[in-house]
C-alpha cells in the first residue's frame, strides 16, 4: 500500500489516489514499501515510473536536486512539448522538446497560475481565496510534489495551504523569455507567439506613449505623391483575414476607404462595423449617442455644421472628453456627397524637424492652450445633447516618444484659448506654430478624398488630419466617432487569437518583452 503523510499530497483532479499516472516528488519517509519496510526514494519513483511507462507510454522525466534533500530518480523524458521539469529549492526548471530550458522561481509560478482553481474562467477575474498574496505565500515557497503530463505541469506547494497549480506548455513557453532565466536556448524562434504581432506593439501602451519603429510606416505628402489608399469591400471585411489586413494597412498608412456600407439613414451601420471590425465606438458623455451626426445647417454657428465653408485640417477630440485622445475616427457618409482633406501629420512633423529643427523642438516643448464647452460646440446639432462638459487643457501639438520619436499630433484651430506661456519664449513659438499650421494646409501635404453615400474613412487620429473644402451637396450627411486605442487593440488582439489561434495573453507577452 503506497500513503502519504496527511496533508503532503493532493488527488489531481479526474485521477483516483491509486492511478500512477504522473511522477510526484514525495518526502522520503512519507512512502511506506510492502510489509511495512520504508522504501527508498529511488525505489518509490523508480515504481511509480515502471507504473505509468507501462500503462501510458514515457512521461515527463521530473527530477529534484537541493543541497538539504534526495535526488529524484530520472524518469524517461516525454514526448510532448515539456520534455523535463525539474525542481530545485525554491525554482523549478523546465526544459520544453525543442531544447529550450529556463529556470523560474517557484513563488512567480504560485502567484502567476491561471488555472480553474485560480482564476474565475466566465468572470476573468483571479479567485481571491486562492490567490498567493491573500493566502499569506511566502517568496521561500517550493514544490513538494510535481509532475509532468500530457503538456500540463502539476505543482503541490509545500506551505501546506496553497492549492495546486497547473500550467500547460503555452503560458510557460509565453512567459519563458519574460520572467524566466535561460538556462539552453537554441536557435529557434525567439516571440512567445508563432505569429506577427509587432505591428500591433505601439498600440499595448505597457511603457506609455510609443512611436512605431520608422520601417513600419508609409508616410505619405499631397497629391502629387503617389500614395493612394487601400479601399476596402465593407462585404469583404467580415473575412478575418481581410480583417486584419485592413487593421494593418490601417495603421501602416494611417487611413483606409470601405465602400458598399449597408444603406441608412442612422448610425446604425457605422455602430456594426466598428463593433465587429475595429472596435466599438468611445461613448461620448455629453450625448446619450456614441456616435455624432453632421448635416448642413442654415446660418449655423459651429463650423462643422456650416458646410459651405472651408474646415480647416485637424485631428478630432484635440480636448478628450475622457482624458484620452481617440486613436481612430471612423467618418461614414449616409447621404449626398462631399470632399474631405486628409493630410499624413507625421510627414509634415517629420519634414518640419528636417527643415527647421528648432521650430520642431519648440511645439514638441512648449504647449497649446485649449478650451472646448461640449455643449456650446454642438449648438446647430440635431442630436440631443444631455450633459454640460466644459474642459480646458495644455498639450504639445507634436509629441515624441523617449527615444524622440513622433507619436502623436493633436491640433484643433476652433478650440485654441489665449497663450500662457512665457515673455521670451511665445514669438518663438508662434512662428514656428504658424509654419507647421502652414505646411498642414499646403498642397505639398494636403490631399482631398471624394467621398459620397455608402463609403466609410478611417482614419488614425494621432497621426492624420481631416478638413473639408470644396463642394459639398446639401443632403450631405455623415455619421462617425472615435474608437479608443484599448477598443482597437482588443479587437486586434481577438482577431489574431480567431485566425491563428493565439490567445490575447500571449500578444501581450510579446509586447510586454524589452
């Protein structure tokens, strides 16, 4: 008969107490042999790998070597993609089939378990009655028991309170390269994940403000340049891979076209499209609608709302209602037709630092004075508008990333208030503002998109202006909003995970590496 001492092993769960299904580390006077006689260590695993060999073919060699305890007996190493896990004092190391070994410490493994034991699958929440720092775990822990099976390492901890843990070959390898010391690594594929994801990287926000690295970006000038955008089949899109192709082009030349958008008079075809393909648009406090809706008014006061007039270029939500300024803008037109000016803000920004380095430092420095009444801004607008919003604000209309490089334009001419900054330094700046503002509404840089009923533009609000000038029809009508870096990345995220099976977590490990 094989016992344990109470409390120092655990059924797995789905295994009777008599099934050697895995190798475990057991205390060597908590196995008693037949007859009563204490069998040595090597002879227990020694049994128990006769056992499981014989009944299930070779598993996870598991071996244990500590300077105060027994040696475990070597197992024959496992087929799967965990070829050995080994305990040592307070790491465990593991060695997966391809040769790449790292050792962890066993008090990250306890803490960073997402099994069904420690984290709520439907809530996504971690359970707090199991978690390492409510249950008092110390950094000393260690594994008392561990095996290796079908690609899940099992631990038993020895503080006697902390449940088992479980983690399969995926969130190992995922935070291998993170967290863990290498201890072999061969010349295989060095991301957590089979996939590229490194277009999506600027996007996780996990050390701030990021730039995109200068080979990602196809920067683009006014018509002369040959750039023209990819356009889209709104039917095409809901193939994921078209999908992603669409995000990716998207953040690589900072606008895409989508024609055919189902017929409507509401936003209700802009609300399908954002929320399945790109994600869902950022809810506006001011109006019960996510959405805003623009049609021509008579005699109105907002420049928005004055067709006939020239819009001069901008980027949308330059004094973020929530604090953030919306990565996307999605700008659907429902009816008539109209022309649009788009014009890449990091082309201009880029040129600008060729041209006049100091002029680039001073709007990269010193700060725009801004003020917006969301209320008073949307007077001539047919939507109901609930709450007073009044925000005022100071920002830099070029921002740089802490390797200086351009992340971010924010600009808006209608909401500028009156400068605070100081004596010496506001003519300086002026006129640098003055060029930039310049070049932004040059016919070097500036572009124009036809857009009539049906066609959807999207836009990277951190990088592209949009203006409108020319001829606009009266019943022109377009719907759009804005869509927050976490919407767009999570739906990325859940785009990668729907076509090549890899979860989010993973993404985000990748991005997390240095």
């Amino acid at each position: 008969q094989v016992r344990s001492r109470p409390g120092s092993r655990r059924q797995l769960p789905g295994r009777s107490t008599d099934s050697p299904v895995c190798a475990f580390a057991w205390r060597a006077d908590s196995m008693i042999g037949l007859r009563g006689a204490p069998m040595t260590l090597a002879q227990q695993m020694a049994r128990k790998c006769t056992a499981s060999v014989a009944r299930r073919g070779p598993i996870a060699a598991v071996q244990q070597s500590s300077s105060t305890g027994p040696s475990w007996a070597p197992l024959p190493p496992s087929e799967g993609p965990i070829r050995r896990a080994q305990a040592q004092g307070r790491y465990i190391d593991v060695e997966f089939q391809d040769g790449n070994a790292y050792r962890f410490h066993a008090i990250w493994l306890r803490d960073a378990c997402r099994d069904a034991t420690h984290v709520s699958a439907a809530a996504g929440e971690r359970i707090l009655s199991n978690a390492a720092v409510v249950t008092g775990c110390q950094e000393t822990i260690s594994a008392s028991e561990l095996c290796v099976e079908d690609g899940v390492m099992r631990v038993q901890w020895d503080d006697g309170k902390s449940p088992e843990s479980s983690f399969d070959a995926d969130f190992l390898r995922t935070h291998a390269k993170l967290v863990a010391a290498p201890l072999t690594e061969t010349s295989g594929p060095t991301s957590p994940v089979p996939v590229d994801v490194e277009w999506l990287r600027p996007y996780c926000f996990f050390r701030g403000g990021e730039a995109p690295p200068p080979g990602a970006l196809r920067l683009w000038a006014g018509a002369g340049d040959d750039f023209r955008p990819r356009e889209f089949k709104f039917s095409d899109v809901a193939d994921t891979e078209t999908n992603l192709e669409m995000l990716k082009a998207l953040t690589r030349d900072g606008m895409v076209v989508v024609d055919g958008m189902p017929e409507g008079k509401d936003a209700s075809a802009l609300e399908h499209f954002t929320n399945e393909y790109v994600g869902s648009l950022q809810k506006d406090p001011a109006r019960d609608e996510a959405n805003w809706k623009i049609s021509k008014k008579e005699d109105a006061q907002s420049i928005s709302y004055n067709q006939d007039a020239r819009l001069n270029n901008h980027t949308d939500q330059s004094i973020p209602s929530h604090g953030a300024v919306g990565l996307l803008l999605a700008i659907h037109y429902i009816d008539g037709h109209g022309f649009n000016t788009v014009v890449d803000g990091f082309a201009a920004g880029e040129a600008l630092r060729k041209r006049d380095p100091e002029a680039f430092k001073l709007l990269t420095t010193y700060h725009v004075d801004a003020e917006r009444d969301y209320i008073a801004s949307r007077v001539d607008a047919a939507q109901h508008h609930t709450n007073s919003l009044l925000i005022s604000t100071k920002y830099p209309l070029l921002q740089t990333d802490a390797q200086g490089a351009l992340w971010r334009v924010q600009y808006n001419e209608v909401f500028r208030t009156p400068s605070s900054l100081p004596f010496d330094v506001f003519p300086r700046w002026y006129a640098a503002y003055q060029k930039f503002v310049d070049m932004l509404h040059s016919e070097e840089f500036e572009r124009t998109v036809p857009m009539r009923a049906g066609r959807l533009i999207l836009l990277q609000n951190w990088r592209v202006l949009h203006g409108r000038a020319g001829e606009q029809s009266p019943s022109r009508t377009l719907v759009g909003g804005t869509i927050t870096r976490e919407n767009f990345y999570s739906k990325a995220c859940q785009l990668v995970q729907r076509k090549y099976g890899v979860a989010p977590s993973q993404v985000h490990a990748a991005h997390a590496a240095v």
